[in-house]
C-alpha cells in the first residue's frame, strides 16, 4: 500500500522588526500570522497597527497572505501604514 503525503496548506507570514528601542523594554506582538518585535513604544505601535490594518484589507479583498502577489501586498502595507 502506498502512502500518499497530504498536502500541506501555503504558509506566510509577516515579520516587523524595530530597530529604535532605547528604553530597554522587550516588546514582542504575535498575531495568527504575524510577530512585531522590538522597537520604540511609537515603533512597535505603529507596526502593530500596520498588520492588523494589513489582514483586514485582505479579509476584504477576500484573499490569505499567500494568495498575494509582492506588489499587491507592498500597496496594501502602504495603504495600512498610520500617516
């Protein structure tokens, strides 16, 4: 009998990295697919923001992560960035 490998479902996730924390506080934010760390409180805020922002806008457009091509996700990210 062979065994057939179930097909496993296309992975994504975003990664936000802050590189301006001088105030020695360790901040890490997960969400179901994406992790914010580090970065100043306004930073870290900011990006936070950015993603949930982010997988809203593509609840609406009816699409995952994985579903979007690199130019579609930048204008969605730049669109979801506080001004």
């Amino acid at each position: 009998m062979i065994k057939k490998k179930k097909k496993t479902a296309p992975r994504a996730g975003l990664l936000g990295i802050g590189l301006d924390h001088e105030d020695g506080h360790k901040r890490i934010t997960t969400g179901e697919q994406f992790a914010i760390v580090g970065g100043s409180e306004n930073t870290h805020e900011r990006m936070t923001e950015t993603a949930v922002k982010t997988f809203e806008e593509l609840k609406n457009r009816r699409k995952e992560l994985h579903q979007v091509e690199p130019d579609e996700l930048a204008e969605i990210l730049a669109k979801s960035t506080p001004r």
